[in-house]
C-alpha cells in the first residue's frame, strides 16, 4: 500500500496480487489519506491564505463608495450656495427696480430740455400796440405783452425783427383797417420789407395793394377792411424785418386783427 501526501485527489490504494498473505496475517484497515491531519492542515492553511485577499478587495469597494458620497455632497453643497447668491441678486435687483431706468429717463429729459433751451428754434409774435403813431408808416408792436414773445435771437427794435441765424423763415404780417369817409377810389398798401447791412436800399419782401373797400354813402359809416401777408424767405444774420402801411392812420388797435412775425423753418 502507497498514500500520496502531496495530491488533493483521492488516494488510490495498490495491493500487490502476486504474493497471497499468510493466513495468519489480517491486512489492515484501510484509512483514505485525506482523512489524515497533514491533509486537513493544508486546507485550513489555504483558506487563511485566501481571507486577506477578500478583506482588501472589500476595504477597496468601500473607499470608492466614500469617494462617490463625498462627491455627490460637494456638489450639493456647492448647488446650494449658487441659489442662495442668485436669491440674492435677485433681492438686489427687485429693491433697486426701476432705479437705473428712472435714472436714465431723468438724464434723457434733462438733456431735450438743455437741449431746447441752448436749441431753441428763432421765431417771433408781436401784436398792435396800444399807442399807435398816425403819421408813421413804419407800425409799432409790443413785443412781450398777451401772446407776443420773442425767442431763439430774434431781437423786437423799433418796430423791426431782427434774425441772428442765417436760415429760411416764415415771415407774417396782418392789418386791420378802420375807415371813416371813405370813397370808392380810395386805396391803402400794405408792404414788408427787408434791411440788410451792406445795402443801401430795403428789399420790399411782401405787399398788398388794397382798393375800392368801401362805398359812397351820405351817411358817416365805419368801414373795416383787412390785409393778410405771408411767404418764405431766405434771410440772413442780422437782417431786420418791418411793416409800412400807407394810411397808418386807419389801423385799428385791435391786437388779434394787427400782428406780425416770423419762425425759422
């Protein structure tokens, strides 16, 4: 009998054929060898050697898990602290509402009206005056009393308008007339004219030549008449404007019936 104490198979046991035993002699009892304490020694030694491996690849696993945790709560945390900024911002943004647009439509006024005031458009409305001279023809206006006004360089002098600005202008006159004694011949010339530095006689700009406004009675009657001038003209700086009329004794006083003005365009 043979027992191999190196294989982990089963022990295959030889017995030798050839030779009988003595009848006498009893073979003895037969023990497998794995059942022996080298055998058994050899296997609890394996499953010691293989238990590291296993508490390694465990204590692994769970480093990584650590890891994704940590992560993933990092990026929680950082989620967080980006929403209680942007509640932040959004606070700021919802207290100062209508702050910088109000601003902004402040400057925006306050530059049209500088603008208007360093911008304004020249023009000028004089109307009658109270006190009318009958023996000159040149009319007298009021320049600053009821609707009259003078803005943008226009300067009101004796009668005339003077432009600071080299432009086209609008340029108006209208007289009233009030005529006692009158006869179907009679006739009145209403003019605007121009004074220009440099020039040794006035330009006649507008004139209107009124006649056979009334007519012959016996009776002393009140005969009204009007006469309406306007046009466009070139003017230049410090040109001066006026109104003769032929009668100007026959000019009402009225200030909506008599006026003269210009705007540039």
């Amino acid at each position: 009998m043979s027992c191999s104490m190196t294989t982990p198979y089963p022990q295959v046991f030889m017995v030798d054929n050839n030779r009988d035993p003595p009848s006498s002699v009893h073979p003895p009892d037969l023990v497998p060898c794995w059942m022996f304490p080298p055998a058994q020694e050899r296997v609890r030694r394996r499953r010691e050697k293989g238990w590291p491996c296993q508490g390694g690849l465990l204590l692994a696993v769970l480093f990584v898990l650590l890891l994704v945790f940590a992560a993933l709560g990092l990026g929680a945390l950082q989620i967080h602290r980006l929403q209680m900024e942007l509640a932040t911002v959004q606070q700021e943004i919802s207290t100062q509402n209508g702050g910088p647009v109000l601003q902004k439509q402040v400057g925006l006024q306050e530059a049209e009206r500088a603008r208007e005031e360093t911008d304004e458009r020249p023009a000028a409305h004089v109307i009658a005056g109270s006190k009318q001279d009958g023996s000159q023809k040149t009319l007298r206006w009021e320049p600053q009393a009821g609707r009259a006004f003078t803005m943008g360089g226009v300067v009101y002098r004796a009668g005339e308008l003077q432009v600071n600005h080299t432009g086209l202008y609008q340029v108006y006159s209208r007289v009233e007339y009030f005529i006692k004694d009158c006869s179907p011949t009679d006739w009145v010339v209403h003019t605007v004219l121009l004074r220009r530095p440099g020039h040794s006689k006035d330009l006649v700009l507008m004139q209107a030549h009124r006649e056979g406004y009334c007519r012959s009675s016996k009776d002393r009657q009140l005969w009204s008449s009007g006469s309406h001038l306007g046009s466009v003209h070139q003017l230049q700086r410090d040109d001066r404007i006026y109104v003769n009329v032929s009668r100007p004794d026959m000019i009402s006083h009225n200030h909506n019936g008599n006026f003269f003005g210009l705007y540039k365009i």
